[in-house]
C-alpha cells in the first residue's frame, strides 16, 4: 500500500480556525468548536491511508488538480492529492456556494 504525506496549506488552516472562532464565540459554543476541531483531524488522517479511493469532487472549473471532499459535519474539507502527497487546500461551510470559492 502507498504512503501518502500531508501537507496542509495555509488558507485551510485559516478557513478552519475562522469556523472555529465563529462557533465558540459567536455562538457561544466552545465543545462545539472543539468537537469539529477534533473531527476534522480525525477525517484527514484517516483519508490519508487512501485518498484516492473517494469520488472526485465534481466542479464546473477546469483545474489542474482533482479535487475531493471529505464531510465534516456543516463543513466539506478539499484536498487533492499531488503525486505522493494529500494536499488539504480548503475547509468550507457545506450551504455556501463552493464552485465560487474554491
């Protein structure tokens, strides 16, 4: 079986921390914010063992790179995997209009 390295690039880690920002203290909700702050870990690792062997997240833009999605719960995370290495690009609220965003 391959081995995949992880990389996480910065705007998803912005994207993520604004998520949880907005969750804890918007709403007042801190084991909310840490609840999705632990699925999300929890969903990358566990993709990185075959990131490959999940549906192409299928978009309306011609791009280099194969997107997926990973579900957490209200949120999609994105990544594509570049030769050996599952790349988390973007961490979304599910309701918005992705195609636009990403």
């Amino acid at each position: 079986m391959k081995t995949y390295k992880l990389r996480i690039l910065p705007i998803f880690e912005r994207d993520l921390t604004k998520a949880v920002t907005y969750i804890s203290f918007t709403l007042n909700n801190t084991q909310a914010a840490e609840r999705l702050l632990n699925e999300t870990k929890k969903a990358i690792e566990k993709r990185l063992d075959s990131p490959l062997s999940f549906e192409p997240f299928h978009s309306l833009k011609k791009r280099k790179n194969t997107y997926y999605r990973i579900y957490v719960g209200n949120y999609s995370v994105f990544y594509v995997v570049i030769d050996d290495v599952m790349e988390v690009r973007r961490f979304i609220y599910s309701k918005r209009d992705i195609d636009k965003i990403l």
